[in-house]
C-alpha cells in the first residue's frame, strides 16, 4: 500500500510491468501478452469493488505500427478498442478525445510513419480493469516495432 494525496492506495503487481518490445508480428492482435497478476483475480475484484478510484497505466510506443491493429483484454476476456485516457469503447487513445492527435488520427501510433510516436494514460473504468491481456500487430517487418509497459494497478477511497 502507498498513499497518493495521504490516501492508502493498493497496489497490485503483475508480471510485465517493464518495457517490452513487440516486433515480428504482422497480423492484428497477433502479438500476445497474458498478463498475471501477484494476487487472484478474485482478490483483485475484491480490492475493486471496494474501492472509489482505480487507475492502470498504459503505454504503446510505436515505429510504423498501427495502433488498430492492438487491443487489450479486460477482466471478463472483453477485447477492448480505447487506450490511455479515452472514453469506453470510443475506439481511440487520449488524444483522439480532444483531437491532438498526430495528423488528426484516433491515435498518435495511427499516423504510421518512421518516427517514434507514444500513446500513453491511464485506464480508469473500474468494471473492466484490471488489464488481463495485450494484443498487438503491424510489427512484421524490420522496420516496424513497437514497446508496451504496462503498470501495477492502483486502487483508492
């Protein structure tokens, strides 16, 4: 437990908490990260349940990699199309909210070219948190990658 504006917060760990490269994996969704937890999933519902706020961070670097061509899995098994900050089920990352997005795209990563981009925030609907798998693709040629980090799930009063 830590504090975050002297409120205890739970933390919850997991094992791909470091950065992580994703290359060689062309089709959608094709690269898989199963996601495992330092407690049960029960435990965590738990913690959930009785918690006001939580809040996961996510983040995709990108070279050449397409955002929609990556999802995450909620707890339910759910493929989820938002990333970091944006609204459920909109389909798009922060900056898509409030249109800063490189070039105008849903998503930073979804302009595509050759320079390192970043979409990256915080996941906070407490229904399907936390994070269960990463999924992603457009990573097959030698050209392209990508990194995620994902972090340790926060919950508080």
């Amino acid at each position: 437990m830590t504090s975050k504006n002297e409120v205890g917060v739970t933390v919850i760990g997991h094992n791909s908490e470091s950065r992580t490269k994703v290359n060689g994996y062309e089709q959608r969704g094709s690269y898989r990260k199963d996601i495992t937890y330092d407690v049960t999933i029960e435990q965590i519902v738990a913690v959930i349940n009785e918690s006001s706020y939580c809040e996961q961070f996510i983040k995709y670097e990108c070279h050449g990699s397409l955002m929609s061509d990556a999802w995450w899995v909620s707890r339910q098994g759910k493929r989820m199309n938002y990333w970091s900050g944006a609204a459920v089920d909109s389909g798009k990352c922060a900056c898509g909210m409030n249109n800063s997005c490189v070039g105008g795209k849903r998503c930073n990563c979804d302009f595509n070219d050759q320079n390192l981009r970043e979409d990256s925030g915080f996941l906070t609907d407490k229904n399907t948190l936390p994070v269960k798998q990463l999924r992603f693709g457009d990573t097959g040629s030698s050209n392209k990658y990508g990194f995620h980090t994902l972090g340790q799930l926060l919950c508080w009063r």
